[in-house]
C-alpha cells in the first residue's frame, strides 16, 4: 500500500514529539512492506532569496518531500499571511500534482 505522511517539520533538523512518531510510524509501516513518504514544512528564519520553495531528500531511507515557508513572506499571488495559514494556494497546487 502506498501511505502519505505530514507532519509540520521533520528531521534531521527538528527532532522533538511528533517527528519522532511519525519517524517511527513510517519506519514500521515500511517494515511492514509498504511504500511510505513523507511531506513536511520547513520554517526559514527569513523569507526566501530565490523562488524555490520544494525539495526531496531522503532521511534513513525514508522519502521526505519538504516545503519551505516563512511566517511573513507572501507565497505567489498570496500576500495575507494570515489567508495562507489555512489557503496556501502554491502549496495545494504542488499537493494535487504530487497525489496525482
């Protein structure tokens, strides 16, 4: 079965409750056979240079699918920070293609 994991942030640099379940909810569920990948946030310390806001790695042989933000940066056509807390349109949009 293929299985999608979230969670906010993840390691290797965020090590604390709920990425170490999902660490080892991922781990076992691969254990089990399953094909297991994860998408998680990043919060930058300041808004982004470039336009980049995606990227892969993997982390103890699980697929990490990660999406930088920053809490005062405006994303696209979005400039309400508050808007994109709950209606991040960029991030949906990436969402439907990676389900796809």
């Amino acid at each position: 079965m293929r299985i999608l994991l979230t969670v906010h942030q993840f390691f290797p640099e965020h090590t604390t409750g709920t990425e170490v379940l999902t660490f080892q909810v991922a781990r076992e569920l691969v254990r089990l056979g399953h094909e297991v990948r994860i998408v998680t946030g990043y919060p930058l310390k300041r808004a982004p240079d470039s336009g980049v806001r995606f990227d892969r790695y993997d982390y103890q042989g699980l697929s990490i699918e990660r999406y930088f933000h920053h809490e005062s940066a405006p994303v696209g056509d979005q400039s309400n920070i508050a808007e994109l807390e709950y209606d991040n349109r960029m991030f949906a949009d990436w969402l439907r293609g990676f389900l796809d």
